[in-house]
C-alpha cells in the first residue's frame, strides 16, 4: 500500500491517495480542492482511481470532488448523514450515483480493504477509514488536537466518544489526519489530552 499525502487549497486539506501497488488502482480521500494536483498525481504515476471517499463533506474537503469524479469515473462513497450539512457554503448535496456507506462497511480498491467507522462529532456523518495498519480519520482527530465542535451539526459528546472508540481499536495504527502532520495511535492514546479525557471520563 502506497499512500501519498497532497495538501491542497488554503486551509491545506490533506487529500490522500492510496494505491494497490500490485494493481495500480488507487482510492481519492477527501479531494478537498485543486483537481489539477490532483489529477496530475494519477496521471504521471499511471493510477486507475475506482473510489473516491469522504471522511466529511465540510467545504475544505469536497472543493475538487465534482472534477475527480468526472474525469476519473470511480464510485463516490459517503455518510448519509452528511447530506445537507454546511460550512461556509451550500448544503452538501452528493451527486446521482453516490454510494452511502456506514459503520462496518467495507470499500475494496484492487486488493485493500477499507473499513468505515462512524466517528461523529464534528459533523453527524464524519467516518474515520481504516486499512491495514492505516486509519484516515479525518477532522475526528488531530496529531494533539481534534476537530472542533461549534460548527453546525457538531457535538462535543459524540466527538468525545468517538476519540474513545478509536483509542480503543487493538493495536497501533498510523493515524493520517484532515489537516497537518501524521502521527500514531499510541501516541495519541498517551499524549492527546482530548483522547486522554475521553479514555478516563468516559
């Protein structure tokens, strides 16, 4: 599994390309703007794009979706519960077509395996994306941080039991987040102080 990180638009929204080495089929997370980086990334490195995959469909992760759709043809995979959330713009509407996936869901591309883990809290149908040792969690949680909660649909409560749910995955897992620097599980589970407050409060 090869997972390229391309940090796009002006709040520098992590888009993530992740490729079956084996097959050159590769899955678009979060196409949050500039189709073009976008594009050119599976051009020059020969990539068959099938499914493109919303951890949420805030603004900043959704700029280039219509582009990568149309000109890469994959399947357009998101919660349900997204539709009609808003920040900053319209309400998301997702296009005919769209395949809704929930909690244990899985999307294969070439021989990887996502599986979907609702984590609401910052929007009600933010997901978290697990594969192999990898987990694309969105604005759910940050290297240190996690998303924040006063944006419509938002909810402390669920944001706090959703950080639970993920420290409580078995094992360690790379953590790649909506926005800045990866990190590890393991490191979260000991220094975040939001993941830290919801393994002991709740």
């Amino acid at each position: 599994m090869l997972i390229k990180t391309l940090p796009v638009g002006h709040l520098e929204t992590n888009c993530y390309v992740v490729t079956d080495e084996n097959t050159l089929e590769c899955a678009v997370i979060d196409p949050g703007a500039e189709a073009n980086t976008i594009l050119d990334y599976l051009e020059d490195n020969r990539l068959r794009c099938t499914a493109v995959m919303l951890t949420h469909a805030h603004f900043d992760h959704i700029g280039a979706l219509d582009e990568v759709l149309r000109e890469t043809g994959a399947v357009f995979y998101v919660n349900k519960k997204e539709e009609g959330g808003q920040l900053h713009g319209p309400a998301f509407k997702a296009p005919e077509g769209t395949v809704y996936y929930s909690d244990g869901d899985e999307v294969r591309v070439g021989a990887l395996v996502f599986r979907v883990m609702e984590t609401p809290g910052h929007t009600p149908g933010g997901v978290t994306l697990i594969c192999g040792d990898s987990i694309f969690s969105g604005d759910t949680l940050f290297r240190g941080s996690c998303g924040r909660t006063d944006f419509p649909g938002g909810d402390l409560k669920l944001e706090l039991r959703s950080l639970k749910r993920i420290a409580e995955l078995p094992g360690d897992y790379d953590v790649y987040p909506g926005h800045d620097m990866s990190t590890r599980l393991s490191a979260e589970r000991e220094y975040n102080p939001y993941m830290r407050h919801a393994i002991e409060q709740l």
